[in-house]
C-alpha cells in the first residue's frame, strides 16, 4: 500500500489531468451520437501517430520491436473490425455525419492503455535500466500495436458501413412492381 502512495504522489500533477480527460472521452462514447466522420479519425490517427514514434524514435527502429509492433497491430485490425461490426452505424442527416451506438471500446481502450503506460513508466522509475531491455520494450511495442489496430480497425468498419448506410439513403425509391 505504502509503494502504491508513494507511485501516486511521484506521478507529475499534469497525468491526472490527461487520465481525466482520456476517461471523460472514453465515458462519451457510451451513449449513442451523431457526429462528423472526420472526427471519428482523430483518435486512430492519434494512435497511429504515437505508435510510429513508439517504433521509430523511443525503439530506435529495431526489427524485432517493429515485427511485433506490427504484428499486434494486424491483430488489433482484425479486432477492431470486428467490433465494428456491432451496433448501430448510419448516415447522419446532415452531409459527412455519421450515428454510432454506444460502446464501451473507446473507454476500456484508453484506460488499458493508460495504466499500462502508467506501469511500464513505474517500473522505469522502480529500475532505471528497465527501459533498456527487450520485455519493456516487447510490452510497449505490442499493447501500443494492439490499440493501434483496434482503432483502425474499428475506423475502416464503420467508414464501410457508413459508405453503404449513405449509399442506401442516397438511393433512388423504388416504385411498386419494379424490381
């Protein structure tokens, strides 16, 4: 218990701030919504941006950490996709506006990730070489990989299923009798 208050009062007063505004952001996309679809970009572009740095910069672009980056990120789309399948997806009434059901993906995404970043930086902070070998890294790289894929995956489901909701409504009527 003693470690867990002293981890606590050690953390940097802005991280709560992010924890809040990640958990406020994940708790929004509980209820139902209607929204631009370019918003609905922003977060998996977000993540493929951290990730690519994750890769790039912080693992000095090594093959290994990149093969399971990428691996958990395949596995993440596949994921992602096929969480996208459920709920409700549909063309909004104004241009470029998409409805979405609720689901709690975006909440329990965000907080894994958070408190897995928060421990991976706790255990740097615990063993200053931590951060040096290949289990941080391996860790890292792979939950990283799987949110980032999560997030695409889930993003490309629901464009195609966006794309057919609007392609349905754009649709002509059909009169009685006509095939």
């Amino acid at each position: 218990m003693n470690a867990v208050l002293v981890g606590l009062n050690e953390t940097p007063w802005w991280l709560f701030v992010v924890f809040v505004v990640i958990i406020g952001r994940g708790a929004v996309g509980l209820r139902a919504r209607t929204m631009p679809f370019t918003k609905l970009a922003v977060v998996p572009l977000l993540f493929c941006a951290w990730g690519v740095y994750s890769v790039v910069v912080l693992f000095s672009f090594n093959w290994r950490i990149v093969v399971m980056f990428c691996a958990a990120a395949a596995a993440g789309c596949v994921a992602g996709y096929a969480v996208s399948l459920r709920g409700r997806v549909a063309a909004g009434q104004r241009p470029g506006t998409v409805v979405l059901s609720g689901s709690p993906l975006t909440l329990l995404a965000v907080a894994v990730v958070f408190t897995g970043k928060y421990l991976l930086g706790a255990w740097d902070a615990a063993d200053r070489y931590a951060r040096f070998t290949m289990g941080y890294w391996g860790i890292d790289a792979i939950m990283t990989g799987l949110v980032v894929g999560i997030f695409v995956g889930r993003f490309f489901g629901v464009w195609l299923r966006y794309a057919t909701a609007r392609a349905d409504a754009l649709a002509p009527p059909t009169e009685p009798g006509q095939p």
